[in-house]
C-alpha cells in the first residue's frame, strides 16, 4: 500500500483528527461513514484527505451500511475503517458480527458518547465498552484498545490496524468525547519508521488453498476477491472450504474454539499495558480513556498524603488482561476503578480479583468527568481497609 | 426432422439436433422440461431416483432441435443437450 | 449412460448440489440463466464477485463457483458498494431476494441506485419470506395470503422496477424465469451496463406462497406467467405493478446513460484538486 501523502511531524491536533491521520499512516485506504457527533470530525478529515492519498470516502445512508462497505473493501484488498459513537456503534453491531464470523480484517472506531439513546451527543461517555465485548449476537472473543490523548489515538489506530491484519478480525478504538475533541500535542514519525504488518496472503495456489484453514497460529491466510482463487465467505457456521455446515454442531465446534483461541492464546501479544508505582501499592487506580487520564492528577494528591496507590491502565481493553488483575489481587488492599458509566470494567476487575481485594467503582453518567475529589475520596477509603 | 415438400436450399441446410443428457439424481421433478418443450420431446419417467422424484426420459429424441429450453430452465442443472447436425430428410 | 457433470458445473460449487432450493423453485433457473450470460459476456470470471445476502435467494453466492460472499439480512448492497470501490476492476452481482433487497436492504438499494454505482442486481421476486416459511413482504401484492397475512396482504406492494427507476438506476428489467432468453439477455445487458443495473427476475415459490394462492406447484404458476406475462418493453415503470392474479408486465423498463459514482468522483476530484490528487 503506497504510503504516499502520510503525515510526519509535530502537530497540534484534535483526537479525531489524529485519529484520521494515524489510519492513513497505517495505510487505510478506504473510509464509509455516516455523520454523528463526536465522531465527525474523523469523517470529514477522511473525506478530505482520502482523495489526496489515493484512497477512497464514501458516506453512507447509515452505520449498517458503513460497517458492511468497510467489510466489502477489505475484501477488495484495501485497508478498511469507519467511525462512529453510541447510536451507530449499535447499529454497526450486525456486521460487526459479520466482520467477526467472516474473519475481516479492518477497524472500528467509536467516540463515545454519553448514553443510552440519544443521550448527550456531544458529551463525553464509556458506557459501551461491555457493548465492545458483547454488543453482537452470539460467541466470540475481540480487541478493543482505548487511548487517553490524541497522540494515542493516532498511535492505537494503527496498532488496531495491524491486529486486525494479524489475527484477521474487525478491530475496535474504544475512544470518547473528550479524547476525540481535544487537541494536543501529536508527533507523527516519518513513514518509514512506522511498522505496519502486511496482510497475510496464501501463498499456496488456488486448488490447494483452503480459505478458511488456519497457519499454525490458528489465523488462516486470506485473500483477496479478484485474485483468481474464487472463494466462498458467509457469515454461516462453515467449514475451512468456506461452506456452510449448519446441520449439527460439528463444524460449529472447531470454528468458535479457534476464532476464540487465536485471541485467548495470543493474549500476550494483544494486550498493552501501562503500569505506576504498582511495586509497592496498597491501592490499585485500574482505569482506561479519559477516566484514567483524569485519575492521576488525584492519584498525586493521594500520594503526598502517603497513600501507596498505583496505576494499571488498560491500553487493551479487550482481551481483558485477566492475569495481571489476578495477580494484583493477591498483594494489594482495593481496586479503585473511576469510569465513565455505572460499572463496566469494575465488573471485569471484580470478576479477576474474587474477593482477594475489594473493588471500589467510582462511577460516572457521563456528560463530563471524574471530579477529583471523588477519585480522592475513593482512594482513601480503598487505603483505609 | 421431415419436411413435407424439398426446401430449395435443402443442400446447405444443417438442422441442429440434440442429444439430450439428463443428471436424474439432480432432479427434483418439477416438471419445466417436460411442460415447456416445444417439441414434446421429454416425458415424466416411472423410474424415482434416490431423492424419491421421478427424472424425465427422452421420449422423443428426433424431435429435439437442440432449442435449449430445457436447459435453460431446469432449476437443478440437471439437463443439458449435446448439440449434433443431422440432414433433413424430405417425406 | 447417464452424465456425470453438467456443463455449467465448471461455474458451480458442484460438490455442494443438490441446492436447497424446493421442487418447483425458480431461483435455479435465475442462476443458469446468469450463468449462461457470464459465459456469453466475455468478462474475467476471476474479476467477477457474487454478493448474496440472506433468504433463499441468499444462498446464491454459496453455490456460484466465483469469489462470492454471503452477507448478512439485507447488507449485500452495502458490502459490494464497499467491494466495488475498494477494487473498481471487479464486476460486482448482487443476487438476491424481494425481501432482503427491498425491506430490510431497501434503504441501500436506493442509495445505490441514487449513485449509480456500478453494480447489478438481480432481485428475485417470489411475494414473500420463503426460507422462514412463507411470511408477507414488501412485494406481496393485496389479499395475497401468507403466513403472517391470513386473512390476506392489506399493505401495498412495492413495485421494484419503478423504485429502480425513481431511485436513479440506469438498467431496469424484469422477466419472469419463464421467459429465459429474453431474462439470459437482459442479465448480459445488464452486467454489460456501466451504473447500477437491476434485473427483476419473477419466481414461483410453491412451497410458500403458491400454494395459499391456489398456485400449488411450480408449473401451475409458470403456466399462470404464460398465460398472464405481457412483454411491454419501454413502458413506464410506474405503470408495471403486479396484482394478486393480474398480469405481469415483462420488458426493459430503462436504460439510459448516466455518470457512475466513481466517473463522477474522478472528475469533480481531479477539477476540484489538480495535481494534488492522486
């Protein structure tokens, strides 16, 4: 993929136009969209710079629509994303599932919003993250990444991009309101030093390949339609010839232990962490987005008063890095964990640290953040037990 | 095929005739050949095959013109014609 | 000696037939007569995709021996929109159903066609909701019964040629699968059409709906298409709507030129950025 017309320095810039920018320097080469705040400006910034790199924007009659023609172009051969928030997050739900069953590599971005509904537009929320794990039908395992700056943003775009190339399935930015619309700081490195990871080819010829035969790894090689292989992808239960075997549950077995195992089993690559001070902390501040960003200013407070509090913030969300909380439940007093909902990734946490820690959510609405005292507060009385 | 009178271009004249092939495991006997020839060349067999439809059989096999129809709207690919020429014989 | 491989078999997932489809179906039939216009067209078979989405008609990708995708109720559209821009060497067919394309897709259907995408469609039309047993949908005409309409359809039907038409297609046809050549011809002229193309191809479904309306087999209602099929071509889509038992006005409705979405977007690009385009 050219990477011709990519960006490089530094630049004071909006998260979503970080955004934008870090999928073109991954080598996105096709955008559908529909309008929604606070989503938009990736769109538009799309709209623009597409045409300049070679690539294509399409806008959509609405988010079923975008997530199908994102699906459609990676089949094409071209690196595939759209943007959205709550409303079309839940619209895009459908072919998410679709992107999943059919191993489809591409990247989905949602700022969040404040819900449910209509919510508050323009406001901040991380009110669909467990929607990120579970929000399609049926089983499966996904990645979602969550940035807390705009330079992040740009950064995780395309690691989304590259594990969607490497592990062949939908990847989803779990960024909110806050990151999307503030502008800071964004280094972007000259092309040449950015890794991409290529898409996996079969290298076999078209009578021995089998398109849904997995490497080693468990992902299988893919192709492009128009490559001359003529293969056959459905969103059915289906063999590794790509057909449907929906009689019984014999080629269902194989089909979801793998399209589960290629993440369970390569957790350690997927997962990203940034960890503080968590040598010797009583108290654990587990966080992700804005919440966690939000966090540190009282997590310092908290630490002048002597209180040995650490950070886990979660870069990965999903997979959920369950054996670095089991871990930590075992050495420290609580969790705290502030975010923008009513106890969604405290649910994981408490899950993880059964009873060994006490988990103390700090939860929010949404429609702004965290105020610090209420971190602070939570935070002494984590180290209060 | 028989003509009741010599055309005058008889010599240069090819009729094409076909020979009908019939895939009778395919079929699932709805019955488009057999109503739809125009030549009423094909006819319901006693004979079932395994899915328990029964397949049609050429009844008629000179009055094929290798038209296709049959081909064409089998809904189970289950007939083709084998196109050949043969001369036309004059009564 | 009875054969072994029909001739269409080199375009066919032969080890997946029998199909699904019903004794008396006419979605058989739209795909040979597809497949006979392949062969004549003189595309790249390599360069040709299927785009199914789901429903009886849906199944079609599945059995078509081309790069095919079977997507989810009503996106199939949406996909080959992405598919079509994404590699424009690609000649995109989307074969699907009345309800698939015109209910739950209906809303990419005109949008597509709104942009003249280059794509063709052809929509088998069977009245109703086949695979889930025989249900009412947007084509289903007045009084038709179905499963979900048992004392008979009170909605009007959609008439897809004149939404194709009104939505800015730039092919618009529709034949009964009786009428084979005259379907096999428009399906060439068709995927020889540079924009969105919509073929409708009218089928009988026995075991569904058929069968409520008196038409119990498959022949009954290829006999009730020869008795009541009127071939008009050039006649004003609007005037081309399907009643319970009424006539069925065959032909090729438009066909017109008009700039695709990606003519339009090379040129309104290259005026609107000179060299700084690609």
């Amino acid at each position: 993929m050219s990477r011709r017309g990519a960006l490089s320095g530094e630049f004071f810039m909006m998260g979503d136009i970080a955004c934008a920018e870090g999928a073109i320097s991954a080598g996105c080469r096709f955008f559908a969209g529909y309008p929604i705040t606070p989503a938009t400006e990736v769109a538009e910034r799309m709209s623009r710079r597409m045409p300049e790199v070679g690539g294509t924007y399409i806008q959509m009659e609405d988010e079923l629509a975008s997530m199908a023609a994102v699906l459609g172009a990676s089949w094409g051969g071209v690196k595939a994303m759209t943007a959205t928030s709550g409303p079309g997050f839940s619209l895009m739900m459908e072919n998410l599932g679709l992107g999943i069953m059919t191993e489809t590599p591409c990247v989905l971005v949602n700022v969040q919003r404040a819900g449910p509904s209509t919510g508050l537009p323009t406001l901040a929320g991380q009110g669909d993250m467990m929607q990120a794990r579970w929000g399609t039908h049926g089983l499966y395992e996904i990645i979602a990444l969550a940035p807390s700056s705009p330079q992040e943003l740009f950064d995780l775009t395309i690691r989304a991009f590259n594990l969607s190339e490497k592990y062949r399935l939908p990847v989803l930015v779990m960024t909110d309101a806050e990151v999307g619309h503030m502008t800071e700081k964004v280094v972007i490195p000259p092309p040449e030093e950015i890794e991409l990871y290529p898409r996996r080819l079969a290298t076999v010829p078209p009578e021995e390949y089998l398109p849904f035969k997995p490497d080693e790894d468990l992902v299988p090689p893919m192709v492009n339609f128009g490559q001359g292989y003529r293969i056959h992808a459905t969103g059915l239960t289906h063999d590794e010839r790509g057909y449907p075997d929906t009689a019984d549950d014999s080629a269902q077995w194989p089909l979801i232990q793998r399209l589960i195992d290629k993440i369970r089993l390569n957790k350690h690559d997927i997962i990203q962490l940034e960890e503080d001070g968590l040598e010797d902390a009583e108290v654990v501040v587990c966080s992700y987005g804005i919440a966690a960003r939000t966090a540190l200013w009282p997590m310092e407070l908290a630490r002048k008063e002597g209180i040995k509090v650490g950070l886990l913030r979660l870069i990965t969300v999903w997979p959920f890095p369950e054996e670095r909380v089991r871990e930590l439940a075992g050495k420290v007093k609580a969790f705290v964990v502030p975010e923008l909902n009513w106890g969604q990734i405290a649910l994981e946490v408490e899950r993880c640290a059964a009873g060994r820690a006490e988990v103390i959510l700090v939860p929010h609405p949404g429609g702004g953040v965290h105020k610090p005292e209420r971190v602070l507060e939570a935070i002494r009385k984590a180290a209060r037990r | 095929m028989r003509y009741w009178r010599k055309p005058l271009d008889i010599e240069g004249l090819k009729i094409p005739r076909g020979n009908i092939q019939i895939l009778k495991e395919r079929c699932k006997g709805c019955g488009f050949c057999v109503e739809f020839c125009p030549q009423h060349v094909l006819e319901v067999s006693e004979e079932f095959n395994s899915k328990g439809y029964h397949p049609p059989y050429v009844k008629d096999g000179d009055g094929c013109v290798s038209c296709g129809l049959c081909e064409m709207l089998c809904p189970e690919f289950a007939i083709y014609r084998l196109e050949e020429e043969r001369e036309v014989q004059v009564l | 000696m009875e054969p072994e491989r029909h001739p269409m078999d080199d375009l066919l997932r032969e080890d997946r037939l029998p199909h699904i489809w019903c004794s008396g179906c006419g979605i058989g039939t739209a795909v040979t007569c597809f497949i006979s216009a392949l062969l004549k067209s003189g595309l790249d078979l390599d360069k040709v995709a299927v785009v199914s989405g789901i429903g009886c008609t849906g199944r079609v990708a599945g059995y078509i021996k081309l790069d095919s995708f079977h997507t989810t109720h009503g996106r199939a559209i949406a996909f080959a929109t992405g598919l079509k821009l994404a590699n424009p060497e690609l000649k995109v067919v989307i074969f699907s159903g009345d309800g698939d394309l015109i209910a739950i897709g209906g809303n990419h259907f005109i949008h597509a066609a709104r942009r003249n995408i280059d794509m063709t469609v052809i929509c088998v039309n069977n009245f109703n909701y086949g695979m889930t047993g025989g249900q009412v949908g947007p084509t289903t005409p007045v009084g038709a019964r179905t499963t979900t309409s048992p004392y008979g359809c009170f909605e009007h039907p959609f008439n897809i040629p004149y939404l194709a038409a009104a939505s800015g297609a730039v092919y618009v046809a529709r034949w009964t699968m009786l009428h084979v050549r005259r379907l096999e011809r428009s399906i060439g002229e068709a995927l020889a059409k540079r924009g969105f193309s919509l073929v409708e191809v009218i089928a009988p479904c026995p075991t569904n709906y058929g069968r409520r309306q008196r038409r119990r087999t498959g022949l009954d209602s290829l006999k009730y298409y020869h008795q009541k099929g009127v071939i008009k071509h050039g006649a004003n889509p609007r005037d081309v709507d399907i009643d319970l038992d009424g006539e069925i006005i065959e032909g090729v409705f438009v066909d017109i030129e008009k700039p695709t979405f990606s003519d339009f977007c090379q040129e309104g690009l290259s005026r609107a950025m000179g060299n700084r385009g690609p």
